[in-house]
C-alpha cells in the first residue's frame, strides 16, 4: 500500500470536525484496518494485496498518527472519545459496519467498536488492554523509551542505521521478531511517524488507566498474538479469551508485536477466517 493518498473530513454531530488520511484498494466487504500507537497505516503493506483480492481494504492513519493531524485542542484521546469518532469516520467514508482487524492500541479500539455492535467482525492482533499493572508500567515504559529514541536520533543517523539488518533491529527489534525483513524505507518512515506523532503522549497518557473487562458479545472476534510478542506478552492472550469466551485464541508462532511483517501469508490467514 503507497503513502496516504487520501484524507477525509469528519463532521460528527457532537463533535469538533477532525481529519483522518487513509488509503483504500479492493472491492467487497470493507475491512478497515487500525494500527498501534506511535505506527500508521503503512504497517499494514504487507498483507493489503492479499486481502484486497476479495475485500475492500480501507487502511485508517487514527488521529494524531501518521499523516492524520492531531484532534481539534481539547479533544480527549481516551477510548471513550476515540471510538465514537471511529464510527463517524466510517459514515463519513461510506462503510456501514465493517468488519475490523487491529494491532495493538488498533486491537483494543476494535475490540470496543465490537462491544458496541459498531462492526461486522473483529481482529485483533496483541491487543492492548489485557495487562497486569506491572505489565501495563513495563509495557508503556517501553514505549516512552521508543519515543525518546526517535525523538533523539538525528534524521541522518537513522537513514544510515536503516541501511543495514543490524541498525533496523536497533531501531524497531522492539515491535518485530524479524525486523531485518523490514525495509530501510519502511523503517525510516515508521521511525519519522513515531517521531512526529503528536496523539502519542496523549494516548499513552490515557492507557494509564485502561483495561478491557468486558465480553464482546454477538459479533465474530478473534484475538491473536505473536509467539514472540515482547512488549504485550503472549500469555495476556489468555486472558483475553477469560474475557471474551466466545473469542477464537490463535498463536501466531514466530511473531513479534507487530506481526504482519513477520508472517504476512499466517495473519491474512487469520483475518480471513474471521472475516469468512
């Protein structure tokens, strides 16, 4: 999937009109896409072709992310407030209920647009939200340190450290069991968009008090994750499936955090099982 080549202007009724930029490839069934914090739609390149065969595949930049500007001064990035702008983004964009596939804090956003009937199915790749405290202190801390990282390295240092399998694993090994996979351009690119992202301290700041304590009933859910998750570890999945019994656990063998990258053909896989 190229750069974002679109933007949208949302109006809710409620709200202050805020932008979003997105891309869309396909035609069928919408699947919108929703990536994690500090990421943007461009993590998604990996399994857009394969799922824009048989869908339509829309690919959301959430606000403050990526190419999409922050909300409107005063606006809270709590999933409160994010999720019912979520659902007026999909109106605006012409998509009734579609189904939707998230990673990480785009996992715990889909998962709250299932509990409230707002979509056809759910995906939900390490999704945010199933922590213990110290889970959750050592989960965010890494992130603070992520941000801090992209925030210190000059442009010139990064390019150079992205030219080579061990300089990309310094800048995302993080996210990826197997980010020597990821291009130099890709990982520039998602390095310049955590940099630059001014939803993340606000969006950090509002997972303080997250947890996801509630069934998502009616709707298809399957929750994922990485054999190799080290910054949501594999065994919240677990009680993900404790609270949402009806949810289809599936291990993800070999992937990190982020795991289209590492395993694209597995997690189209699963997105279209979900979808099926």
């Amino acid at each position: 999937m190229a750069a974002p080549v679109s933007f949208a202007r949302i109006t809710p009724a409620d709200r202050p009109p805020f932008t979003v930029a997105y891309d869309r490839k396909g035609a069928g069934e919408p699947i919108v896409l929703l990536h994690g914090i500090g990421h943007h739609l461009q993590a998604w390149r990996p399994v857009c072709d394969i799922l824009a065969a048989s869908h339509e595949v829309i690919a959301l930049d959430l606000p403050g992310f990526g190419a999409s500007p922050a909300l409107p001064g005063g606006s809270s990035y709590n999933l409160s407030s994010v999720v019912p702008l979520l659902t007026a983004a999909f109106t605006e964009l012409g998509v009734e209920r579609p189904h939707v596939v998230g990673n990480s804090l785009g996992g715990l956003l889909a998962l709250e647009l299932g509990r409230t009937a707002a979509v056809r199915s759910v995906t939900a790749l390490s999704p945010a939200g199933f922590w213990t405290p110290a889970e959750r202190r050592y989960a965010l801390g890494v992130l603070r340190g992520m941000y801090a990282g992209a925030r210190a390295l000059p442009q010139p240092v990064v390019e150079s450290l992205a030219r080579s399998a061990l300089g990309r694993a310094s800048l995302t090994g993080t996210i990826y069991a197997h980010p020597g996979r990821r291009s130099a351009e890709a990982v520039v690119a998602e390095t310049r968009a955590l940099r630059e992202a001014p939803g993340f301290a606000p969006t950090l700041a509002a997972g303080r008090e997250v947890r996801f304590t509630s069934d998502v009933p009616g709707v298809p859910v399957t929750i994922a994750w990485g054999s190799r998750d080290r910054l949501l570890l594999p065994r919240q999945g677990v009680r993900a499936k404790h609270t949402i019994p009806g949810a289809r656990l599936v291990r993800l063998p070999g992937c990190g955090h982020v795991p289209m990258n590492d395993d694209p053909a597995l997690v189209a896989r699963v997105i279209l099982d979900t979808v099926g």
